[in-house]
C-alpha cells in the first residue's frame, strides 16, 4: 500500500510512521530525513538547503524531488510505503503523480495548541529514529540506548514559520485528496498507541 501521511509539523507523522513501519512492514520515507542526512554529511547540496531549513520555509521542490526519486528506486520499496512530508504543496502532488500512483492519504487532525507545546520538547534518537516527548518521557537515553537529540528547527520561532507555511502551501492538499476519494482523517490529539489505532482501523477498511 502506498500511504501520504499529511499534517502540521508536530502533528505526529514521524511517530505514526514508525508505528505503521512495524505493523504494515513497508519502509517510511522522509523527506526532511532525507535532507537532513545532506546536512549532516556536508554535502554541498545539504549546504544549500541548511539555512532554509533553519527558516521553516520549503526546499525547492527539485531538490527535493530528486532526493526522493532516488530512495523511491530502492528495491524495498515495491510492496509500498509511507510518504513523511511529501508532497508539500500543490505542485510537488502534481509531480508525485508522474512518479507513482497512491492509495491513501491519512491526514492528521489536530489542534495548533497541542502541537506547539508538543513540538519543542520533540527528542528523536540518533541511533533508531524513534521519537519522544520531554513531557512524557524523561530518561535522557532512547529504549534502545541510543542518545536524544532535538532537531534545530524545533524552537518557538522556527515552528511558527513552520505551521503558517503549513497552512499556506500544504493545507489545500486536503481538499486535493478529498477530491480524489482517497483522504481518511486520524485524530491525533491523543496518546501514540491511540494514533496508530486509529490509522490501522482506517487502512482496514
Ligand atoms: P520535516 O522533517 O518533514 O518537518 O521537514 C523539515 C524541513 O525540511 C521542512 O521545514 C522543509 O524546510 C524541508 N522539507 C521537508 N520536506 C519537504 C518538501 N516536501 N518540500 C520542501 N521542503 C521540505
């Protein structure tokens, strides 16, 4: 099954991913992954995109585009999987079209509140990608032993740019796939375990 995870940043598509990655046994693919792994590596593309990451504002789309037709050309993707923040506008649906047909968009529904006083104590490991909150979880390691991070562009200013980007080029993606048939709400305003419930009782139908 091919599955677009659509929602405000902090609205939990990292967290239902890799909730669905275990139940579904289909890889995730995330794109602002894939361009922090440029950074990281000092690539001269991740050097481009560093500082608009930084903004909250969108990498051009070919750059990410390219990104993810790359990883979309691995092998481990043929039973399907789950899309992480693409497509994130009109125009880049448009162009995923091209590349691949899909056959839900989960749009995670939640209040502009509870995301920001989730979002700034976001910790993902280094090791595994799993993701906690210092509000629930206060060991400074992951389960898996694997140290805690947060992410550079998970502070107050940047979110907020974040969520009006959101709301200005991302949002009209719902109607998008409202039209198409293939949109399903998931409420997420609860705990991970309720999330992942609720997105598997979805795909079941
Ligand atoms: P995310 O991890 O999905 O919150 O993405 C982090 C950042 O990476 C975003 O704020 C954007 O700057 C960039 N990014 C990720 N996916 C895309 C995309 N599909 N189009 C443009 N920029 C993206």
């Amino acid at each position: 099954m091919k599955i677009i995870l659509l929602g405000a940043p902090g609205a939990g598509k990292g967290t239902l991913a890799n909730g669905l990655i275990k139940k579904l046994n289909i890889p995730t693919i995330s794109t602002g992954d894939l361009l922090r792994n440029e950074v990281k590596s000092g690539s001269e593309l991740g050097n481009q995109v560093k500082d608009i990451m930084q903004s909250g504002k969108l990498v051009p789309t070919e750059v990410v585009l390219k990104l993810l037709q790359n990883r979309l050309a691995l092998g481990d993707t043929k039973n399907g999987f789950i899309l992480d923040g693409f497509p994130r506008s009109l125009e880049q649906a448009k162009l995923l079209e091209q590349i691949t047909e899909i056959d839900k968009c989960l749009n995670l529904v939640i209040e502009k509140q509870v995301i920001l006083d989730r979002i700034c104590g976001r910790r993902t490991c280094k090791d595994c990608g799993n993701i906690y909150n210092t509000n629930t979880y206060k060991n400074q390691k992951c389960e898996c032993g694997g140290e805690l991070y947060a992410r550079e562009d998970d502070n107050p200013e940047t979110v907020a740019k974040r969520f009006d980007t959101f709301v200005t080029n991302t949002a009209p993606l719902i109607d998008y796939y409202k039209n198409k048939g293939i949109l399903e709400n998931v409420i997420c305003q609860e705990s991970a375990d309720e999330t992942l419930q609720n997105a598997l009782e979805i795909l079941k139908k």
